[in-house]
C-alpha cells in the first residue's frame, strides 16, 4: 500500500482551496452564471537538509523555495 502526500507545502502548510467567478453571459452580459474552480499551490519536489546532516525530501511551495534560498545564500556570504 502506497502513501498518497496531499498537495500540501511541508514549510508553510499552503494547500489547495477552493473558489469561483462570475461569468457574464447573453446579451450586454446581464446573465450571470458562478463558475467553480480549484486553486493548487505551486508545489516542487525538493531535497532539503534537514539540520543534523540528514536531507529530506519534501513538497515545497514555490515561495517557501525562494525564502529557502535566500537564506542559504545569506549564510554563504557570511
């Protein structure tokens, strides 16, 4: 049996949600009609060092991966 992750951020816990818009349909756009749609987080797949020299793979959003970055960079330069 496989373990199914949810499309969820490891760091900041952003996951999928739902939401909706209005489309105008007819003449000059008086009918409107509620259109459902999903919002999936920009998740990518990323090995991480997990602090005591162990790495971990983890579902990162891209924003978390940014943050991430930046401070791996700034400890560099340090």
């Amino acid at each position: 049996m496989r373990f199914i992750m949810p499309r969820e951020c490891g760091i900041c816990g952003k996951k999928t949600i739902t939401g909706g818009r209005e489309r105008r349909t007819g003449t000059r756009g008086f009918l409107k009609k509620r259109i459902k749609r999903i919002f999936k987080p920009n998740l990518r797949r990323v090995t991480v060092d997990a602090g005591d020299g162990k790495k971990k793979r983890m579902r990162i959003c891209t924003r978390c991966l940014r943050t991430l970055k930046k401070k791996i960079r700034e400890k560099a330069e340090k």
